[in-house]
C-alpha cells in the first residue's frame, strides 16, 4: 500500500504531459467539404452543432463528420477545433465550449 501513492503519482504526472502534448503533420489538412448541417433532433433542440474535420491519423487526414452534442450548460456556445500552421507544419487546436 505504501508503494501505491508514489505510483499514482507518477502515473498522474506523465498522463498530464502526454494529454498536454501536440502533434506537428508537416501537410496541411485538405479542404473542408461542404458539409450540410441537419436540423437537430427533435427531442433535443437546444443541442449545439459539432462541425465536422479533418482528424491526422498518423499517416493521411480522415473526415470526422459532424454531429449534434448536448451543452454543458444553458448558453453555452461551441467554438470549433481548427488545423493551425505553427512553425513548419500544422497543428490540431480543440473545439472547447464557451
């Protein structure tokens, strides 16, 4: 038992490295596809849109397509992930809720 907290420890360190650490693809993503949004499901209204994107697999861009997600809160706004150039290549930036 006494071996298990630094352990814990250690594991919680690196994980938040890791989950903290970004990804360079030297090519940039393809152009997006027209993607046509449908209206959201009845049962949920108020559910925001999640526009689809290009997600790097670690050998080509695959299409993720879009889909509706239940807020965290009333109000919240969904701001889109975005492929951003940094540097000599491109970066893979969060959508997050505002």
């Amino acid at each position: 038992m006494k071996h298990f907290l630094p352990i814990t420890a250690c594991v919680l360190f690196f994980s938040a490295g890791i989950a903290q650490s970004q990804v360079v693809v030297r090519i940039g993503p393809p152009a997006r596809p027209v993607e046509r949004i449908p209206p959201p499901p009845h049962e949920h209204p108020n559910w925001a849109w999640h526009s689809g994107y290009h997600r790097y697999d670690g050998h080509q861009y695959v299409w993720v397509p879009g889909s509706y997600v239940a807020p965290p809160h009333a109000h919240a706004r969904w701001v889109d992930g975005s492929w951003q150039h940094h540097g000599n290549g491109y970066v893979w930036h969060e959508g997050h809720w505002q």
